[in-house]
C-alpha cells in the first residue's frame, strides 16, 4: 500500500478514476436541475444564474448532463469489460492448457474476433436490432473478447513452463486442477491491469457511437452524444463541446494512469527499467 501511495500515476489515476465513480453515484440523488426538463427559454444561457456551466440548445442543464452522463460510461465499461474480461480469460485458459488443435482453434476465433472492430460490430448490430445502449455493450464486450483470450493464453503459457506447475503434475493434478489452483492465481494481476487499461478504451468507445448514433439513445445523456449536438454550435456556444470532451478526457486519463499505476505496482522490474 505505501508503494501504491508513493506512486505518482497510481495517485494521479485513482484520484480521477474516483472522481468518476463519484459523479456518476452521486447523480442517482442529487443533479442541480433535472436533466431531462426541456426548457426553450433558457436555450443556451451562460455560466451563471443557477447553472454552474450554463444550458444546451434544449435549455437542459450542462452538469446535470454531465454527471449523468458518467453513468453511461461506467455500465458500459463495466459490462463490456466484464464480458470480455469473463469469456476471453476462459478460451486462453483453454488454450494454454489445451495445446495443439483446441488452441490452434481458439488463436485463429480471436484472429477473427479482432477484425472486426466495436463501430463495425455496433454498425452490423444496429442495423439488425436498432441503435442502444445495449447494443453497445454488446459490439464493445465482443472486441474485447480476443483481447483479453491472446493475453490471458500468453501469460498462461508462460506459467506452464514453472517448476510448481511440473511438480503439480508430477502430484497428478489435472490440467483444470492446476488451471484453477496455480496459473489463473499467478496471471491476475496480468488481468487486472488490463481490465482498467480497456475500461478506458471502453469507456472512448461508448462516447464514440454515441458520436455517431449508435449507443446511449435520448433521453439518457451522453458524453458522446453532448459532443454531437455541439458540434453545430461551435460558433455560439463552443463550451457545449469543452464540458464533455475534457470529461471524456479525464476519464481515459485517469484509467491509463491507474493502469500504468498498477502494472509498476504488480511488477516493480518495470518500475526500475524507466
């Protein structure tokens, strides 16, 4: 923990990160105004007068906007994360302890899985089942799916060459016995570091095909989608594309920071070759 502590990226992104989880949990009881009353009298108020960063086009409050808007970007990197995280850890596993055809299998699936990147899955989805939130998820938790089975196989082969793997099998434990008991244990940390590393790249993927139509529909907010609807007020009110964009970008920032934070943490040789 005091390592953790003296580290600056892990600060720097916990912090952040923090303030994340933050602004989307306290927007479940509090907002400064109702994000979703329409209010065309109010149509692009200033900073000020009861609105901490002034109104959209709708006369709907920015920050409550904003801190709802965290929401979104924390289930769908949750979810989507997990889904990779869950399925992608089981098929590598599955390859490193099963060699030969059932790996060669699997290697050549997360080929596949990666040539198809979440806008274009979001693209194929949307056009079968309409655009949504859910279909977001589901075109970001399948890119993240070959990911995370190529790193997890990599690292658990390396684990299989160990002496304490040889001398479990030299004790007559299984290769789920020994996958369980001595090589997922020992790539956790592997996991875990790459978990937060694509929650932030999650995270920009949400706010992308909400950019483009495809994810967060209204009237939930959006970072990707308050992005969107500034676009075409540039010239009249350019802080309504500011908010969002720093917000996305603190919010990437802080994730590779505690990422980059853990992986020093988790390996220190990293640490003292920089």
């Amino acid at each position: 923990m005091k390592r953790a502590l003296k580290h600056p990226s892990f600060v720097i992104g916990a912090v952040l990160t923090l303030l994340l989880a933050f602004a989307a949990g306290i927007s479940f009881v509090w907002t400064p105004h109702n994000p979703y009353d329409i209010d065309m009298a109010r149509k692009l108020a200033p900073a000020g007068n009861g609105f901490l960063f002034g109104a959209d086009a709708y006369g709907r409050d920015v920050a409550s906007l904003l801190l709802v808007g965290a929401r979104a970007s924390i289930v769908v990197g949750i979810i989507a994360v997990s889904i990779g995280l869950v399925i992608g850890t089981a098929l590598g596993l599955l390859a490193s302890a099963r060699r030969g055809w059932i790996e060669e299998a699997v290697m050549r699936i997360a080929d596949f899985g990666m040539a198809f990147p979440a806008i274009l899955v979001a693209i194929m989805l949307t056009a079968v089942f309409g655009p949504g939130m859910v279909n977001a998820i589901i075109a970001i938790g399948i890119y993240n799916i070959p990911i995370f089975a190529r790193i997890t196989r990599a690292s658990a082969n390396a684990i299989w060459g160990r002496e304490f793997v040889m001398a479990a099998r030299a004790c007559g434990k299984g290769p789920f016995a020994i996958t369980m008991e001595h090589v997922l244990p020992n790539i956790l940390s592997v996991l875990i570091v790459q978990a937060t590393i694509r929650f932030a790249i999650a995270i920009l993927a949400e706010a992308a095909l909400s950019y483009l139509g495809l994810g967060t529909q209204p009237p939930q907010p959006s970072w990707g989608r308050m992005l969107s609807e500034a676009q075409t007020l540039m010239f009249q009110a350019p802080m309504l594309a500011v908010y969002p964009g720093v917000a996305i970008a603190l919010a990437v920032l802080g994730l590779n920071l505690l990422g980059d934070g853990l992986r020093d943490i988790f390996d220190p040789r990293l640490a003292r070759k920089r």
